[in-house]
C-alpha cells in the first residue's frame, strides 16, 4: 500500500501542509493489523497466548480516537475502548489493566468469546475502509497480561453500606453483579446451583476457546472483593426467592441464565442417543478438568448437530475431538445461520461437515431403541418476511438419511422455571422468561432485580454483562433509597 512506504519522518514534517489528525489517521490506516494464533497457550517472554508486548502496541497505535468513538456505543458494557488503548500504545498496561478492571470484571473472558465483528470492532470508523482495530485481541492481551504479571487491578472498595445483596447465578451475569454490588461497598454473597463458578463460560464454551484456568482466576479475584460463593444451592428446589430475600438480605440480583434445552420435536427425539447440547458441551468440559469424567461421544463414527448458533458450532468442534466425524444440519443456507462468521470458519477448518438446506424429520433408532441415523429432507429457501429472514418450504420426495451414533439438539433453550413456580409474586412471561422493568431492570417483586439470559433469552456474555452492570446500579440506588432512574446506558432488552 502507499500509505506504507511513506515513512514515519515525512509524516512528521507535515509535508503538504497535512495537519496532526490527518497524520495521525494516514499513519494508522497504514498499519496491518495483527494476526495471532487462535488455540496458542504459549507463554514466551512478552508473548501472552500468541500475542507479544510489541505487536499490542503497534496494534493499539492503529486507533483514530476518534471524537465521537463509535466502538464505545458498540460495546454493551459500554467500555471507554479509545482510553483503554490509548495507554497500550504507551506501553502503560498495567494502567490499561486498571482502567479495564474498573468497567468489566470479565476483560479476559469478552476478548476472546464477544462477537467484536458485530459490536465494538464493527462500529469502528478505521474498519469502514481497512481493517478494524483489533479491541478484541487487545482486550485480551490487557486481561492476561496483568493476569501473568499478577498486578491488582481491582479499583478501590466504597466504604461498607451494611447492606446485604443475594446474587443467584454464578455465571457471566452474576459475576459481574457480584463485583459492582462488592466495589459499592455492600457485601455480596452468591447462590450457584452447580459445584463450579462461571456458569456457561465453564460448563458451555469449550476451554479451547476459553481455558478455566482464567474463569477461575477471575472468579478468585471478586472474592478478594468480599464476595462469597455457596455451591450446589439450587434456588426454587432448596428454597424460593422470597425465602432469599427474608433471609436477611436487603435485595437480590437474579443472572440466573437458561438452562433447559429445547428438544426437536420430531419422532423418537427422546430416543437414547440424543442429548441437549449443554449437557454434551458440559459432559467434556468436566473431562477435561477431571480426567475420570467421561465425555459424551466418545470413539463415536458419527455425531450429528442439530443447530446453527454458536453453540451448534461449539459441539461441532467438540464433536471432532470425540469421534470420527462431525456433521452440522441446519435448515436454512450458511448466510442464514445465526452463528459468528468467524465460528463457521473454525468448524470448516478443522474439518466438520455441514449439510445446510436440511430439514429434520425422525431420529432412526435400532431394534434397543439406540440412534443409528437421522432422517433429513432437502430444503429450498423462501423469498424473506417482514423480518428480513428467507422462509423455507421442504422438497417433495428429497428425505435421505445421515448415519449417526449420537445426536447433538443445540436449537436453544429457556429459563429453569422453577424459580418461576415456587415464587407466584415474580412475573415471567410466556417463554418463562422474567418479566422486567426496562429501564431499571427490577421485577415484579420489589427488592428483586434481574439481567442477563434469564431475562433476554440466550444471548451473548457481554449481553448479560451490560444488563448486570445496570441492575447493580439500580441495586445500589434502591438500597439508597434513590429514583430509578437510569437511562446512561442502554438495557440491551
């Protein structure tokens, strides 16, 4: 390119009577854009997970800072990014780390699993001619970077309030409730249903794409905050909500997400041989941090996933490193699956086989009732609705068969609706999930707040992490006796 063979020393003379921004956004849109291995768990001097001290700061001198930064508005949680960056580029990353830790407790986790292409990197004025700056990776290398070095980070504790907040849900929602609620100075305690933190980013996102090791170091670090965590206290089977709250608790954040699978609704989907997607992705996640766990699927011909979110393509990558082979149906073309580009690509990559235009139509089972094969038929796209998706309509006479020992429904889920049940006063709509205020984010039972899938539906991390952050402050105000009001910041519902 031309912008790159002019030299940092012309630049600077301001030839062409060129004025600072302009340089400033010739030199930038002159720069590539880095590149990083995607699995790498290296470690070698500055090099933290493929990505070295240099290759950071050249990346970070890429940003325009812009005036009216539109990554910011991209971004759910709202980070001030052109900051954050601004100190990368001046090799202050123990500042950048700061400045990060006091906007998201899960810095680590959102570089690497956020659909940057779709929010803060999408929204980027460099990507509208070039490439993007990189905020994901550099988010990334921030968050590990201080992680390795082993800095504190964490922002100074308000003094105590006296007041006490349940948090139900360890997962992305709750944990950063957790740490707002804790740095407001009220003393937090955690009620998670399972024996481990983190909730999907443990039990759902394969620890290829986000080792534990981090989910638990960010986990260990709100409970320097203060914050507790009691494990296996499923609420709604060991008590209701409205026990929490009389329990001694002056108000209750719920990140509860969802956690029951929607099943395919065909023949013989109750057949052994098929299971929900979250207790397949859970079931190797174990295994792989305990060693005499056995994952689902294992030295099996064929599995079959049934999908094409994100998580279809989770287990489809799963699937590969547990049987022969891995095959992908979904009934509308690949420009329609809901899944990030950049997932898609990985799969093809790594080997999966996608039948697209595939209907479903009966699970085959064998004379014990065990899944030998999926009955599909050929699809054909429809002109698009009001929504602006294309419809699908069968083939006639086009149903074939894909051979299969297991298969893998990852068509979505809902929310647990025993919270729901043994707490009438807490209002859910249809779908079961929880009925909110928008702006505020409390239910319908005063005290009692909600954020995150349990309110949404499945969504993304950062999703659940923007509406967490604005229930903790509405929290805070509530306990203050304060207005809720908040209108800062969007709901992201």
């Amino acid at each position: 390119m031309i912008y790159i063979a002019i030299s940092n020393n012309l630049l600077t003379t301001k030839q062409n009577n060129m004025s600072d921004t302009n340089v400033r956004k010739l030199k930038a849109s002159g720069l590539p854009r880095i590149k990083y291995p995607k699995e790498s768990t290296t470690i070698d001097g500055d090099c933290l997970y493929g990505i070295t001290l240099d290759m950071a700061i050249d990346e970070a001198s890429r940003c325009l800072h812009c005036p009216k930064p539109r990554c910011v508005k991209g971004c759910p949680v709202n980070i001030n990014i052109p900051d954050f960056i601004t100190d990368i580029a001046n090799g202050e990353i123990e500042t950048a780390a700061k400045k990060l830790k006091m906007q998201s407790a899960l810095s680590a986790v959102c570089g690497r699993v956020c659909p940057h292409e779709k929010q803060c990197e999408g929204n980027c004025i460099l990507g509208m001619r070039f490439e993007p700056v990189a905020i994901g990776t550099l988010e990334r290398f921030v968050a590990d970077y201080a992680r390795v070095h082993n800095y504190n980070v964490f922002p100074e504790k308000k003094p105590p309030t006296g007041k006490r907040v349940a948090v139900i849900g360890c997962g992305p929602a709750g944990i950063t409730a957790a740490a707002d609620l804790a740095l407001a100075g009220h003393d937090v305690e955690i009620i998670e249903a399972e024996n481990l933190p983190g909730g999907v980013l443990t039990y759902g996102i394969p620890n290829y794409r986000l080792p534990k090791e981090i989910v638990f170091y960010e986990v260990e670090q709100i409970k320097k905050l203060g914050v507790k965590i009691n494990y296996g206290d499923k609420i709604g089977k060991t008590r209701n909500v409205g026990a929490v709250l009389k329990s001694g608790f002056d108000a209750i954040f719920i990140g509860a997400g969802v956690g029951v699978p929607l099943s395919l609704g065909i023949p013989n989907d109750q057949a052994e041989g098929v299971v929900p997607s979250n207790v397949f992705l859970a079931k190797y996640n174990m295994s792989v941090l305990d060693s005499s766990c056995e994952p689902i699927g294992k030295g099996a011909k064929n599995i079959v996933i049934v999908g094409g979110g994100n998580v279809a393509m989770d287990a489809s990558r799963v699937a590969l490193r547990l049987a022969e082979k891995s095959t992908v149906v979904y009934r509308r073309a690949r420009e329609q699956m809901p899944a990030r580009n950049v997932e898609i690509e990985d799969s093809i990559e790594e080997g999966v086989d996608f039948k697209f235009l595939s209907g479903i139509k009966r699970v085959i089972v064998d004379d014990s009732g065990k899944v030998k094969a999926l009955e599909c038929v050929k699809m054909k796209l429809l002109d698009a609705d009001e929504s602006g998706r294309a419809g699908v309509c069968e083939i006639e006479n086009s149903e074939f068969q894909i051979p299969c020992d297991l298969i893998v429904v990852a068509v979505g889920n809902k929310p647990n609706p025993l919270l729901s049940i043994t707490c009438p006063t807490l209002d859910t709509a249809q779908e079961g999930t929880i009925v909110v205020n928008p702006v505020t984010l409390q239910t319908s039972v005063p005290g009692v707040f909600a954020g995150g899938d349990a309110v949404t539906g499945a969504l993304t991390v950062i999703s659940a992490m923007g509406q967490a952050k604005k229930a903790a402050r509405n929290i805070t105000k509530y306990l203050n006796g304060e207005p809720l009001i908040d209108e800062t910041t969007p709901a992201h519902i």
